[in-house]
C-alpha cells in the first residue's frame, strides 16, 4: 500500500511539472520558426505596426483596412484596435494565401526613442510596466481555446523603425527614424489548411489610479478574425 501511495504521489508530481499541450497549429513558445525566435519576430511585428501608414492602420477600426499592406516573406502580421475603457467586439473578414504563418499580437505595448525615451534600457522597463498591467489574455482558434497563454509574453530586442507621415502616434516622430523595445503577448499560427478559419482574442490593460493620471484607466480588445487561406 505504502508504495502505492509513494507511485500515485510521484505520478502527481509529474504531471503537475508536464506544460499544458499546445494548441494544434501554434508554435510553442520555445519555437525558433522562419529562423527566428518569438522575441525576434515580435520586433519585426513591431516594425510593421510602426511604419504602417495611418490610412488602413490595423489598430484603427477604418474601412481601408487590407491585411496585405506591408506584408512580406513567410509570416504575416495581425493586429487589432485597443478600446479606451470597455472593448467593442469587432470582426475583420480578411483573405491569406496558402503557405502563409500567421503571428498575432493581442495586448501589447512599446515605448521608443520618437515618444521621448532615448536610451534602450528605459523602452525596455517602460514596455515592461505596461504590459504588466494586461488582464484576461485569452486567444482561440477555431473555437480551440489556448490554456497557457500566459506563456506567450516576449520582449523584443531594440529595433530601429522610420515613422510614416502621418504616424499612428502622432505629429512628434513623423517622418524621422527611432529605436523602440516591445513587450507583449503573442501568438504565431503555422500554416493553416486551405479554407475557413476563425481567430478570436480579448484581453485589456487595467491601470489603478495614480498610475497613469488620477483616475484608474482600462483598455479593452475584443478581436474576431475570420480567416479564409487559399
């Protein structure tokens, strides 16, 4: 009996240390996919985001979106407007060519040299506290909910970016060329069989007074993408 309960309190242990299995059809976070790591990719994610022109910016809820702007190479890129204060759900309808990987940010942030922080070590901590603020990160796929999400947080290394005129962060950096470090969560998406797919992702930022102005602040995404890969 004894060696019973011995056998069943290891079997316990193990399966308490065993990660929870990963969504079919996305890279573990440990992945290097495309020769990159996600830290890696995130900062090209970031670039695109930085250097999108604000006309179809994929953070804008505007009807000149078209998930082909800026793209490139092996791996897409997917973004979503951030709500001030409660999230409205929105539906993007968008089409992918065959063959294409997918990396999807859901709450995310940056801080850079052209929002006043010049030196990488202050982007870097700025980043941090931001995303630490995230609440309710949630990411599913095909009605498939990802359990570990919480293991899908990365920083980027410093990247550099020029800035578009007009730029989605105002009138100071249009035009001119800064450094930035990110941080937030990700999800990047194998190449998804040919037909219909849906991507769903929510989550906020939840500030309590004090910490960005006197009052407590909150950010909402509700963010469904219905996917057609051809």
């Amino acid at each position: 009996m004894r060696l019973r309960v011995l056998a069943s309190v290891a079997m316990f242990g193990l399966l308490a240390m065993t990660p929870p299995p990963v969504l079919p059809g996305v890279f573990p976070p440990n992945a290097v996919f495309y020769g990159q790591t996600y830290g890696e990719w995130t900062a090209d994610w970031w670039t695109w985001f930085m250097q999108h022109p604000l006309a179809g910016h994929p953070a804008l809820d505007d009807g000149l979106f078209n998930v082909t702007s800026g793209q490139s190479g092996p791996v897409w890129f997917l973004g979503a407007p951030l709500d001030f204060g409660a999230a409205v759900p929105r539906t993007r309808n968008i089409t992918v060519p065959s063959g294409k990987a997918l990396l999807v940010g859901l709450i995310v942030a940056e801080m850079s040299s052209l929002e006043g922080v010049p030196d990488e070590p202050t982007q870097r901590a700025v980043a941090q506290f931001l995303t630490d603020h995230a609440v309710s990160t949630a990411f599913s796929l095909d009605g498939q909910q990802l359990g570990n999400v919480d293991d899908y947080r990365f920083q980027s290394p410093q990247f550099t970016f020029t800035a578009p005129d007009p730029w989605i962060f105002g009138p100071g950096g249009a035009g001119q060329t800064g450094t930035s470090v990110a941080d937030g969560y990700f999800v990047g998406l194998a190449p998804m069989s040919r037909g219909l797919h849906t991507l769903h992702f929510t989550g906020g930022l939840h500030f309590d007074a004090g910490e960005l102005g006197q009052d407590p602040v909150d950010f909402g995404l509700d963010m469904t993408y219905h996917v057609t890969v051809q």
